[in-house]
C-alpha cells in the first residue's frame, strides 16, 4: 500500500484550509475598507445661537455668541453708520437708484426681531450703474439704524435685493411721524403679534412704490447686514429723504418691538457717496 496517497490527500485537506482562511482574510479586509472609506454619519445641525438687542445677547456681545457672529466684532466693514456731512464726497459718475416695483403678492413674519415682508415672484428690482438686483424681503427697525448727523429718525425700512450670484443691495428709507401712509394699513390690519415661522398672506396686491420718497436721491458706502451674521460685502443706498407715517402706526409697531436697531459702527475710512 501506497504512503503518497494518505499524504496527497493531507497536502489537499490543508491547501483548502488554507484558501477558505484567505478567502476569509480578504473578506475582512475589504468590510474594513469600505468601513473607512464610507461617510460618517452627518451630525444634526447645531442650531443657531439666540440674539436679541438686550442684555448678555445684545450687539455689543453679538460676536462673542457663536463663532459664525465673528464678524459683528471684528469685521471692518459694518453698518449701520452715522452719515456726517464732511465724510460724503459727491460722484458724478453715480445716477439715482432705478426702482422698478409693482404691486405684488405679499406675506408677513413676526420672526422675534421684526416684521419682515416675504415679496413673492422676481418681478421687483432696483438698478445700480447698470446691475440688477431682486428684492427679496423688506422689514422695520426702531429707531433708526442709520443716523445722519448723529440724529436718529424714528424708524428705518429696508427694502433687501440679491442678484443672481448672491450679490446683496439693501435700499433703505428712513422714517418720521407726520402723515398717515394708507397703503401701509393693509400690512399693519394684519400684523401678527407673536413670534412664529408661519407667514400670514395679505389679501390682494401690495404697492411697494407706496413706501418709497419722491426724491430717490441717496448716500452709498459698503457696509455689511445689521444683523448676525453682520456678512459684509453689502451695496447700501439710504435715500435722503424720509418718508411720513402717522404716530399711530409708528406707535403699532413699538408696541411689538421698543427697539430693535443696532448701534451705529466706526466708518473706518470707508468713502461715503453721493451722486454728484
């Protein structure tokens, strides 16, 4: 009797031990690849730090709350600003603002800072030197944000543009008591009292043109929101003539907000302009 066989036969028995041990080596090795090479799972996104405009979360600690708020301190280029007089130096290459608003379908939010109009379609623009910008949303700050002449006016609207690469133009107009603006009942008859994230729509159409001066005349400068994240790189046009709006509807909105403007912020050499 043969010994090769028996051994041939162990030779075989220990060749397929050997494969189905690789094989498993393999197999292994590939689950801990496709483990590392895989995502992690996204983690929920951190909600947003609170702010207001009083106490430990009011603008003068704005950057100190979240570090996306950096900006609020250390950036150079803010708003608002107080407009002087000697800082404003006439451009006689700048034109007037061109608005092209029509009434428009309109909603409101309460969203705990202010009242902001939600604009619907993109039918509404203003044109600088030839660059378009959509007007997205307006909202209300008292008093003032801007000051001229270290004066505050009783309140400010500003009406917030984008173009189509992100660029951001804020028009913004100031306000003073005196007449009443009818068209703006049909906004403050549904002012909603509470903060929510739910609008409330406005029956019919809205003359945005209703809110605006004769004299489109403005200060220019750049400036950032007034507002965390203060994102700079804003185009700001603040017309020179204020609008009227009787006490009482002034008064509405105080009742909802005492204040809610940001103190004005160093110019920083920043150049002031006017068309000349």
């Amino acid at each position: 009797m043969s010994l090769l066989k028996p051994y041939s036969r162990l030779l075989l028995v220990c060749g397929l031990v050997t494969g189905l041990l690789a094989g498993c080596a393999e197999k292994e090795q590939a689950l801990q690849n496709t483990e590392k090479s895989s995502p992690a799972p996204a983690a929920p996104a951190a909600a947003k730090a609170h702010w207001s405009y009083e106490g430990d979360t009011s603008p003068e600690h704005w950057g100190e709350l979240e570090e996306d708020f950096e900006t609020c301190e250390l950036g150079k280029e803010q708003s608002p600003i107080d407009i002087e007089a000697p800082d404003v130096k006439k451009d006689s290459h700048l034109s007037p603002v061109e608005v092209d608003y029509s009434p428009s379908e309109v909603s409101l939010v309460n969203n705990g800072h202010t009242i902001q109009v939600n604009v619907s379609g993109e039918n509404n623009h203003i044109v600088l030197e030839g660059k378009s910008y959509t007007l997205k949303q307006f909202h209300f700050h008292l008093p003032s944000e801007h000051e001229v002449g270290g004066k505050h006016n009783e309140m400010e609207l500003h009406f917030v543009h984008k173009t189509a690469d992100g660029e951001i133009a804020v028009l913004g107009i100031l306000i003073n008591g005196g007449a009443e603006n009818a068209e703006l009942n049909k906004l403050w008859s549904q002012l909603p009292r509470e903060e929510s994230e739910e609008a409330v729509a406005i029956d019919g159409k809205f003359d945005l043109k209703a809110l605006l001066p004769g004299d489109l005349h403005s200060y220019r400068y750049h400036g950032s929101l007034t507002t965390p994240p203060c994102t700079e790189g804003v185009q700001w046009i603040v017309l020179q003539q204020p609008v009227e709006w009787s006490e009482a509807q002034i008064g509405a909105f105080r009742t909802l907000f005492p204040h809610d403007n940001r103190p004005v912020q160093p110019l920083e050499g920043r150049t002031l302009e006017t068309e000349g």
